[in-house]
C-alpha cells in the first residue's frame, strides 16, 4: 500500500473515466505542469494503484445480450479439485471473471452469452461438466451500474 | 453490423488495451487509416464506449471487498428504486446490479479493514430503504478479472 494524496486521488478520478487522458491534458484540469502530472502517474504505476487499462465496451451492441452470475458449490473439496476446477473454468471464453468467495458459495462466476438459449448451451457444456462442480445458483442480471468509489 | 474485421480489431485491442492505432492495424494486416475508420466507426455506434485505467484497491488500502446480496420487501411498488437512489450515494459502493432470480440487487462493498466495513455495514448499509433480507460474500481472492468478451 502506498500513501496517496488528494491530487493523486484526483488524477485517478480522472483516469478511471478517460484512461487515454494525456498527461498534458490532466496538467490543464488540474493546473500542473506536465512533468509533475507524469511523475504522479508514473509512481501509481510502479506501485500497483494502476494496474493497466481496459477497453471498455458496449456488450449489447456486440450482440451479447445476457449476463448472468453463477453462484458455484464444489462437489468435492480437495487440493486437487480445487486447482483443477479453477484451471477449468478460468479456461472457459464465456466466462469474464471467476471469484473465490466465503459464505453460501465458493465461487462466483460472471457469464456472458447471446442470449438465453446460448446462455444454456455454455451452462450444460461447459459449467456443469466442470470438475468438481456441486450446486449451481444463477441470477440473470438485469441493470448493472458501476461507479468509481471512494477517491 | 460487426464483420469479421471488426472483430478482429476488437479481439487485439481488448487484449492490448495500450496499443497505438498503428500497431493495432499491424497485428489485425490493416493499413492504419482503415484501421483509424474502422475504430471511429466502433465509436460513434457506442460499440467502444472508451478506455479506463484498472484501479487495485488493495494497493489504495482497502483490503476487504464483500458482495452483499440483498432481497427487498416488493409489498411497496417503489422499493427497488428507493433502495437503488440511496444506494448509489454510499462511496464505499463499487457496483450496483439488479437481476432476475433468487437476488434482487447486489452490491459490492469496499473498505479498509474488518473494523471499517462493520462501520460501512452499520450505518450506511442497513439503514437502505425496503431490505428484506442481506446474505454476504466475502471475496477472498479474484482468479479471473480480464473481463475480455468472446467476440
């Protein structure tokens, strides 16, 4: 963890909207000089604050149209079926991002599909044969707001 | 429509998101003005919406990150849009999702230690318009979150 101050802050608010933001720019917003801007980015950088960029895109317009979150309980609980469960799933397209959780469930899944026969498709061939895999809950997402926290 | 070759541009670039048009155009054997076309295209259909930098929160300091799956009361018509303004004004909030299923919303939930969230929990989150119902999942390690889509 490093220590970040409320330009630091700033600069983030900035580049979690507009990743592509020049340093030049940023400098305007927040009236520094380029370099300083930089340097700022640079150590978030080295620090691991900023981890890289995303291309952010319209899934709907890419003609995905579900989204659904799987809750997954493992059937078995070895060393062996855990890694080979995990190795399993995080191999799968449709899969965008796998969590390991505590409570009701030990994974967490986000699926995109076309729309709802695919998304049938993938939870038959793909997750049920899952190594390893026991109970499966699935909630269809409806509305998804993301915000940019506490900076 | 996408083709092909949009396709192919948005595969390379969701991989690399950092790329400059030139080499984007190199990897998917486009000239780079029919590349540059094609990317602005992309972008007035909304298909591309933008870039963002990828925020470690941990290396900001806030080490607990818990999804909370909230069930509320639908006895009051407005329940989901009272609970989903208030929601959205807790800065510890990261992602607000509605689904169909045995959920209704989720909301992902950081803060810095055990301490902090008991706190965020208490007086932010339990005082949300209409719950009915909240389990919680405590995220313990994320072992996929390249959220690249399969196109």
């Amino acid at each position: 963890m490093i220590e970040t101050d409320e330009i630091d802050r700033k600069i983030l608010r900035i580049l979690v909207r507009d990743a592509r933001k020049s340093s030049k720019a940023i400098g305007e917003d927040l009236g520094l000089s380029q370099p300083a801007v930089w340097r700022r980015i640079r150590r978030l950088k080295d620090s691991g604050v900023i981890l890289g960029q995303r291309l952010r895109l319209d899934r709907e317009k890419l003609g995905l149209g579900v989204m659904v979150f799987l809750g997954v309980k493992l059937a078995a609980k070895g060393r062996g079926s855990i890694e080979s469960f995990e190795r399993a799933v995080s191999a799968i397209p449709e899969v965008l991002s796998v969590e390991h959780v505590l409570g009701l469930y030990d994974y967490r899944l986000k699926v995109v599909a076309r729309d709802i026969p695919d998304f049938e498709r993938v939870l038959r061939r793909r997750i049920m044969t899952l190594p390893g895999a026991g109970q499966v809950e699935a909630n269809v997402l409806l509305s998804e707001e993301r915000k940019y926290g506490p900076l | 429509m996408l083709d092909d070759v949009d396709r192919r541009i948005l595969r390379q670039f969701q991989a690399a998101p950092e790329m400059s048009v030139a080499d984007l155009a190199e990897r998917c054997s486009l000239t780079t003005a029919s590349c540059w076309r094609r990317l602005e295209k992309l972008e007035s259909s909304g298909a591309i919406l933008g870039h963002e930098a990828v925020v470690d929160w941990q290396a900001l300091g806030f080490g607990v990150e818990v999804s909370l799956r909230i069930t509320l009361d639908k006895t009051q018509s407005s329940a989901f849009d009272d609970f989903l303004a208030k929601a959205r004004d807790v800065p510890e909030v990261l992602e607000v999702q509605t689904f169909l299923g045995r959920v209704d919303v989720r909301l992902l939930v950081i803060a810095r230690d055990m301490g902090h969230y008991q706190d965020v929990y208490r007086s932010q989150i339990l005082s949300l318009p209409h719950i009915a119902d909240i389990e919680a999942l405590m995220h313990i390690a994320r072992l996929k979150s390249d959220e690249v889509l399969p196109i």
